[in-house]
C-alpha cells in the first residue's frame, strides 16, 4: 500500500483525504485564498484586477502551489463576484486592500426582488473566476486540486439587501426571508456548478452566518436544511 500511495498527486492526496481514503502525507489545503501584496507583486496580479481578469486571477491564485506549496490552488479571493454581477454597489479598494460591497446601498427589498440577470455567468466578475478555473485545468492538469467558491444565501442576502435590513427581517417577518433565501439559494447553486463545470475539482460554500449576528437556534431555523440540500 505504502508503494502506492507514496507516490500520490497533489491532487490525489485531496481528494483521497475529501473521501476518507489512505493518504501518503495529510494535504496541505486552502479552501478560501492565500493572495498577499508580496504574491502579487511576484507575478505582477494585483489587486483588485486580479479580482476581475481571469488572467491575472490564475498567475495570482497558482502562487499557493508554485510558491508556496499548497496540494490546492484557490482562485476566488473574496466574497463578492457573484454580488458584482448581481448589481451591487462596489468599493473595488487598491492592491493592499479586499473589494467590498457597499450594503449601505442594497438592491433588493424583499424576495420578490431577486432574479439572475441575463447574462449573470457571462458578467466580467463571475467569469474571471471562471475563466481562471479553466486557465488552471489547462496549465495544472490533474497535478493540483481546483478549489472553487461559492457564496451561500446568507452572504449573498447580506449584500443585496443589507445587513441590518435583512437581520430585522428574519424577526419581523420570518417566512419572508426563507423565501429570500431560497430564491438566493438558486444563485448559490448556478455560480457552483458553473465553476464545476468549468474544472473545479471541489467547491467550498461560505455563509456568513456568524456567531456575532446569528443564534444556532437561527442557523437550524433558516439556514441548516439548505446547506445541506447544496451539499
């Protein structure tokens, strides 16, 4: 057994490990990002272009096999792809900074709101990391795994509604925001299968539904049965 896995790919060792099989050596994993000033300087892929360019986006995102040693690569840096081409106000920042959205500018009131632009998969924001996804298949292969991302329903209504206006919402009319969520949900799952399809090997859902803001009461109540219906 030794023989064999010993010789394992980055991209075996994560997928045995995902799979609870025998690893040679545990994965050296990241499922977010690792873009900092100096990786950006390395490989000329700033921020926030970075951000914007399929390109740029896999020369940044590639340091964390090359340069740093990871068994993944990680091509979303942030939170707010999907956001951006949704219509969201952006503060896109400068190279030392993340791009934000401006939530103090929502889009959307309520649940009736909510719809997928035409043209949402092909917006510069959401393809850069689609592009970027088939960037790294072409130039890794099946040496390194592809980690995509997308943004769960609590983190998407965040930004297109606001944060406090969707937090008293959950209180004052609670079966409107299930149905909020289950209309973001849908974004939620068409981001991710357009990264699959594109060549992300896994998919990481964050959902900020942080103990600061939400009760566990809160996460089972709205959020527990759609994160396991994505899974």
């Amino acid at each position: 057994m030794s023989e064999i896995i010993n010789k394992m790919t980055s991209k075996e060792r994560v997928m045995a490990a995902l799979a609870d099989k025998p690893v040679d050596r545990p994965p050296v994993c990241t499922p977010t990002n690792v873009a900092t000033v100096e990786l950006m300087d390395l490989v000329d892929a700033p921020f926030p272009e970075a951000n914007r360019d399929g390109e740029m986006n896999a020369r940044l995102a590639a340091t964390a096999y090359t340069e740093l040693g990871f068994d993944t690569i990680a091509p979303y840096f942030t939170i707010i792809q999907e956001s951006s081409a949704l219509g969201c106000d952006m503060q896109w920042e400068q190279k030392d900074n993340w791009p934000t959205v401006r939530m103090s500018n929502p889009i959307w009131k309520n649940s009736s709101d909510v719809r997928v632009p035409e043209g949402f998969l092909e917006h510069k924001d959401t393809r850069a990391i689609t592009d970027s996804i088939k960037i790294l298949k072409q130039q890794f292969g099946e040496d390194v795994a592809i980690v995509g991302k997308t943004m769960g329903p609590w983190t998407l209504a965040y930004h297109v509604f606001g944060v406090e206006p969707f937090l008293l919402g959950t209180v004052d009319d609670p079966a409107e925001t299930v149905k909020a969520l289950e209309a973001l949900k849908e974004i939620t799952i068409l981001y991710g299968q357009a990264q699959i399809d594109a060549g992300a090997d896994v998919l990481t859902v964050p959902d900020h539904a942080t103990g600061d803001l939400v009760s566990g009461e809160y996460y089972r109540r709205f959020l527990m049965e759609m994160h396991q219906e994505i899974e």
